[in-house]
C-alpha cells in the first residue's frame, strides 16, 4: 500500500502543523509514514507545500501524478501543486484566495476563481470547501487546518481512524484549545459527508 | 517533551541527529543557526531549557558567535576527551574551515560530529555547494544518512568513529534529509554530566615543524577509516537480480528504492552511507558482478569520479538522462534517468503549470518596511546597497530594491568598504544584528581604520529572525536559557572608534529620515542603529491595535501598496483596505499615508 497527499497553502495558515497531525496519526495506526516540509524562506508569506507518503514508501517528496489528493488552503496553491496529483486523485481546495503581495504592486495575475476551478475540475475531481467560515464555525479562523483535516478524513483518501486523528490533535495543542480543534475536525467531516455522502 | 520520549516516533531527520546525540551521551553541542541545520540545535535547546527546570542539565549548549567559534569551542571540548556535536549550514562550514582543516591535524580525544546541512537547489541559501568535497578536501571520514532513522544512528556511529580514529567525523545532510520526517525508533537515554582533562605535551600547537609531523599521521588516519568503511553496515547492496548496477547515497537512494519497485527494475543497488573514504574494495566486487553501473547522486560527481577510477565496465552519471551537476534531484529525474538506463519505456511531463509567484515578503508590521522605507525616500537614486544574510534581504522585492550586492555572512561592510573606494556612488550597507556579531564585525574595524566612506545602517530586531529566533549575542539570554551578558550595539560600534553614531527607531518615519540624511552628508564612515524588536515576537507578547483605511479621506494615491507594500493592504475592488488578521497595529502606515486616512479603530 502506497498512499501519498500533498498538503499545500501560505506561510501562516498552519499547513506544516496539518501535515504533522496526519503523519503522527498514521503511525498511530501503524503505517510507516514519510513526509517532506520547507522551513526558512517559507514562513514569511511564501507558499508552503508538505507531503505526507503512507505505506511502502521511501521518497519524502512525491512525483509527478502520483499523489493521491492535494488538500490545499487556498485556491491558487491548489493549482500550483496541480501537476502532483493522479488524473484519478481529488483536490481538496479552500475558496477563499490570498492575494500574493506582488500581484497588488501590479506583478503577476490571480486568475478568476472559476478558471482555477475549471483547470483542477479538467485535471481531476474537485472538492471545494469554504473552510474559513467553518473554522469561523468551530471558534477560530486559525483551526482552519484541522476543518481540512476533518474534510480529508470523510474524503477516505486515507487509511487512518478517526480516533487516530482526534489522540492527535489532544497531543498537539494545549488543553484549553483541544476542544475546538476537535470541533473544528468534526465540523470538517461533517460537511464532506453533507456534501457526498447525504 | 517528545525529543525525551520512548518507542517510535515521527521525527525530523534534524531532530533524529539531536535525538542521536543526546543517546550518545554528548557532552557539548555547539551551533550557529542556518536553515537547513537550525532544528538540531534547537531541539538541543528546547531540551536544555526543558531539563534546567527539573535540575541539572547533562551537557553544555551553545548558539556561538559563528560557525567557526562553534567549532573551535567543540574542537577544544574534544581534545579534552569529551563528546562533542557540531552544527551548520554548508555555508556555515566555510566560515569553519579555518579551523576545520588544522583541527584534522591535531585530532581529538572525544568523538566530535560535525554537521553539514547542503541545501541542493539553494531553497534557502545563497549557493548549493556541495560539502562532501570537504570531507576530501580535509581527509576526515564522512557519513551520509538517507532517512530520519539512519540520521539518528549514524550520528550514534560517527561518535564511536571519531573517537577510535582521534579525528573529527563529518556527517553531511541535504535539505530532503534534514527536513524530512519519518519513523524514529528511539533507544535508551544515558545521559552524564562529565568534563574532561588537558593532555599537555602532545603534538598539538601547529607551528610548520609539528604540522609536518600530523599530516601523515592524519593519511594514516584515514587508511584506518577506509577499512571502517569497507566493514560499516551503512554501505551495502541490495540485489534484485540481473547485470546492472545502480550506485547511490543520502535521499536518492529513497528515489532509486522506489523506482526500481514500481518499474520492477532487475538491478544490484550499492547504496554507499560512509561516503568518504569510500568502501573500494567492496565496490570493485561489487562493479566485477554489474556490466554496467549508474550513479545516482546530486551535485558534485563525488562518488562517480572515484568509481571510473576504479571500474573496468561503462559508468553513468552526470550528464546522462536527466542527471545534472546542479539543483536537487526528484523521482521524476531519478525515475526517467533510470528507465532511460534500464531501456524502460517511461515517460515525463516537463510542462510547468504557469502560476504566479508567492515569494516570501517582510512580514506585516516588520520595522526593517520602515527603515527601507524611510532610506528610499532620502537617498540618491543611484546609491548601491550591499545587503546580508537574513529577512532583510528580502529588500530586494520591489518596491524596496534595496538590496543590490550580497555574497556571504558579513559581506555588506566588506564590499561597502570597496564599493566607496571603486565608485562615486553613495553607499548604503544593511546587515542584521545576528549577523555583524557573526562576521560584520572585523570588517567594520577594517571600515574605521581606512575611513572609507560609507553609510552602514545596522537593523536590529534584537534576534536571529529568519532562523527561528536563536538567541544572540545582543540577547541577555543564551541557548541553555541561562542569563547572559547583553552586547550593547551601540557602545562596541563606538568602541571601534565609529565617530558619527546614531540610535533611531524606525518606526518613527520622520525621525529615521533625518537620521539617514545626516548620515549620508556626513563625510567618512557613519553608522545608524535601526532598533525595533522583530514583530513575530512582538505579537506575541502585548495587545495590539487595530487600524483601518477611512473610506472618505483615502483619495486612492496607494503609497501604502505601491510604496510602503505592507501586505496587510489589499484591493477590495477599488477601495484600499486593511486585512485586520494581517494588521499588527504597528503604527508606522498612518505616517506613509499623506490624506490621514488611516485610523485606529480599537
């Protein structure tokens, strides 16, 4: 079993913190788990891109087509990473965009939203998602992270138990903030199974 | 604390050398911060910090001044019998050097690792040397990890190989390798708090008459270290049938593992983890079994060159397929070159989805926006900014292009000091306070003694910022959290003997101004302190104010965004707007904005 996702969005929406809970969890479960980050550069308003590789795997960055999903936190990192995904893979993308600062200095162009969409849908399936205001849902624009974790959970893409997820993220933040990202999960699920599964 | 914890773990290979060290007793550990080597010592760090409230802490830390100072402090803690880890970035390396290539001479008692992180493909360096060719270069053994796991145990190994050869190990990592996380078993903690004892007498001051002596104790050395590699359970061969040989070391060889199982490749894979000295004999039975032999390796052709000395039968390697001498290499190169290799129908895409760049920008409420900023709108347009490592370089970006010439750690004050000279030009040179600690500092002296004429803005965020945050020596803190004593800025920049010195704040646009014309009239060297505290950690700690563009008094001149480029602005359709998730009430917009548009709203 070879199961790959890339994990993609901008420096500050907690992309290498999702890409975490989901390789610590898949050891939970008792997968061998891979996964690649940038640090550095990456922090200040750059695009960040993790992938996370279950299973019989080595490489800690994918090829080419190959990766299962692409769960990003904005559009336009959806289709950046586009090449990454399988012709039968999901792309999982957030709609609100973030505007890079150098498109507003009149450097570079951010597509219509419904051209990003069409090049993705033309790719592959496309699953979109307003996880902003599902985090706004959960008590924090900032679990917005764990709503796509929770959406990437009811998506099946990958092997791993709920529960894996959720002793996860009690690991990860500090008590007082558990509950919400545990809401924020679930809400997350909640409308991935509202939107196909219903 | 997870870095403390039992059973398996999902590390990062940075955090599986500490995890290494830590299992291995060590006794110092020394560091100057540099993606991609930061989170070894910081995870050092965070333990150190973690295990003073509980009582003593088992080893010495430390962030030094640079690299060198890193070394030399490891090198003599060494020398005195204790365990010691190094770490840097490749760049940092060279800074080391100096006294890398000596240190091989002298030896030591304790085992000594020294960290390389390369950074293939420069994702957040100024070049991508590659530093196994030191491990030639100062004839000290080398180990190569592929993975989290071999990360951690070849750092348990190469203490126990330093200390049977007396000589400092290197291990070398790539950014794929020290970034990459995966499962971890974790062994047993032993740690001891020891010191150790000078052996006088021994040859160890390197006048000519004694280095002459060392040098062919040292070849002696690395003889010892070949059979080390000959017997070492990192190099070995996996076989899956059939003539062709495929040669690979560090995170290629996860790429060649896999190609070779989805393209059910019939092949022999030597994978070589102590890279230097090689392993000869065993790769020459290895190559007597192949008809032929690809190497699979990124950067320099480090290994493939010592196997065409060595074997009878054709060698592929650089310049073949996709194998290229520069940037790091993926499974799509790895896959193509292999099926090109193996005569394997494969085929790649190369067209690249056209999106626009998202480059990383100075932070909102960053006071180096304020000091460029402010720098713009006095100096001449023709002035030439020698820049330096760190956040500030992202200068560069428009609107600031305030970074115009950059080489290494320190580089601004050297190259202002010839730009002065060669020019006509005014000259205006930024270097971060980490960063003239670390090596702006004899180039100033250098600056005051021949009074060149320069401007030198120093922007003191009080941190090492684009690394995480390591504390420097400005800070009143160090490493291990112990207190410290604080370099004050401004007394050394006049201790040098700087005679036009002036303390702004930046976020204070009118004032900076003037500070920087004053500097620029002054003739001779003048240098300005740009103090303000890095935001990320100013956010942190207080309460912030909110501001937000008045509608009716913005007349749309969009100095805030063409000019100021403050990324909490944005284009809501045609009004300008602040995005008060960005906005971290710096205070520094209302100042830019000619209307007095901008207000506090909380």
């Amino acid at each position: 079993m070879k199961k790959s996702i890339v994990v993609a969005g901008v420096g500050g929406q907690g992309v290498i913190t999702a890409a975490n809970i989901i390789a610590k969890a898949a050891l939970k479960d008792g997968y061998n788990v891979v996964m690649s980050e940038l640090h550095g550069m990456a922090q200040r308003g750059g695009n960040v891109e993790c992938n996370v590789r279950i299973g019989n795997v080595y490489s800690p960055i994918v090829a080419s087509y190959s990766a299962d999903a692409i769960i990003s936190f904005e559009p336009l990192e959806a289709l950046r990473n586009l090449k990454k995904v399988k012709k039968e893979g999901i792309v999982l993308t957030d709609i609100n965009p973030i505007i890079p600062p150098l498109i507003s200095l009149g450097i570079g162009k951010y597509p219509p939203l419904n051209e990003i969409f069409d090049s993705i849908a033309k790719h592959c399936k496309l699953v979109k998602i307003n996880a902003d205001d599902l985090a706004r849902k959960a008590g924090n624009i900032l679990t917005k992270n764990i709503v796509m974790i929770g959406c990437l959970h009811a998506l099946k893409i990958l092997p791993i138990k709920k529960e894996s997820y959720i002793e996860t993220i009690k690991e990860t933040f500090p008590e007082k903030y558990v509950e919400m990202n545990i809401r924020a999960f679930e809400i997350g699920e909640e409308e991935i199974s509202t939107l196909f599964f219903k | 604390m997870e870095l403390l914890g039992k059973g398996k773990k999902v590390l990062l290979g940075n955090e599986a050398i500490a995890r290494g060290a830590l299992e291995a007793d060590v006794d110092v550990v020394t560091t100057y911060p540099g993606t991609p080597s930061s989170e070894i010592a910081d995870s050092i760090s965070r333990v150190a910090i973690y295990l003073k409230k509980n009582g003593e802490v088992p080893f010495y830390f430390q962030y030094s001044t640079n690299e060198k100072v890193a070394l030399e402090f490891a090198a003599a803690s060494a020398y005195c019998g204790l365990r010691a880890l190094t770490c840097m970035k490749h760049v940092g390396l060279n800074v080391a050097s100096d006294a890398l290539m000596t240190y091989a001479y002298v030896g030591c008692k304790g085992g000594h690792v020294i960290v390389t992180a390369d950074d293939p493909s420069c994702h957040s360096s100024q070049n991508e040397q590659d530093n196994r060719l030191y491990a030639k270069f100062s004839s000290l053994p080398m180990l190569e990890p592929s993975s989290p796991q071999e990360a951690k145990d070849m750092t348990i190994e190469a203490f126990e190989i330093s200390e049977r050869l007396e000589i400092p190990i290197i291990l070398r990592t790539t950014t794929r390798v020290s970034h990459a996380r995966g499962v971890v078993e974790l062994n047993e903690l032993n740690m001891k708090k020891k010191k150790g004892k000078f052996d006088k007498g021994k040859l160890a001051v390197t006048v000519p008459e004694v280095a002459r002596k060392l040098h062919p104790i040292l070849l002696e050395k690395l003889d010892k270290a070949e059979k080390i590699s000959e017997e070492s359970k990192f190099n070995f061969v996996e076989d899956f049938g059939g003539k062709y040989g495929i040669i690979t070391s560090g995170v290629s060889y996860n790429y060649v593992k896999e190609a070779v199982e989805d393209l059910n490749l019939k092949c022999k894979i030597f994978k070589i983890g102590m890279s230097y000295p090689l392993p000869i004999k065993k790769l020459k039975k290895f190559l007597d079994e192949c008809e032929k032999v690809i190497v699979i390796e990124e950067l320099e052709p480090f290994i493939e060159e010592q196997i065409r000395n060595i074997a009878d039968i054709e060698v592929y390697g650089k310049g073949f397929a996709k194998l290229k001498r520069y940037y790091e290499y993926d499974m799509d190169i790895v896959y193509y070159s292999l099926a090109k290799f193996f005569g394997v129908d494969y085929e790649i895409d190369d067209k690249e989805i056209e999106v626009a760049p998202r480059p990383p920008v100075l932070c909102p409420g960053c006071p180096h926006r304020a000091t460029y900023y402010a720098v713009k709108q006095v100096a001449p347009k023709d002035t030439i900014y020698p820049t330096d490592i760190g956040c500030y370089t992202l200068g560069l970006l428009p609107p600031y292009e305030t970074a115009d010439f950059l080489l290494c750690m320190g580089s601004s004050i050297g190259t202002a000091c010839g730009f002065s000279y060669a020019t006509n030009q005014k000259v205006i040179s930024f270097i971060g306070d980490s960063t003239f600690y670390h090596a702006g500092l004899p180039a100033l002296v250098n600056a005051v003694h021949h009074d060149h004429n320069f401007v030198l803005i120093i922007l003191d965020n009080s941190t090492t910022a684009m690394t995480g945050h390591q504390p420097h020596p400005g800070n009143a803190v160090d490493g291990m959290g112990n207190e410290a004593i604080a370099m004050d800025m401004e007394k050394v920049v006049k201790g040098i003997g700087v005679k036009h010195v002036e303390v702004i704040d930046p976020r204070k646009i009118n004032e900076a101004k003037e500070a920087i014309k004053r500097a620029l009239e002054y003739k001779g060297l003048s240098v300005i302190i740009s103090k303000a505290p890095c935001i990320l950690l100013e956010r942190k700690k207080k309460e912030r104010k909110i501001y937000e563009v008045n509608q009716e008094k913005c007349k749309k001149c969009k100095i805030c965004i063409t000019k100021f480029a403050c990324p909490a602005f944005y284009f809501d359709n045609d009004a300008i707007k602040i995005n008060p998730a960005l906005c971290t009430g710096c205070g520094v917009c209302p100042q830019v904005c000619p209307f007095d548009a901008i207000e506090v709203v909380k």
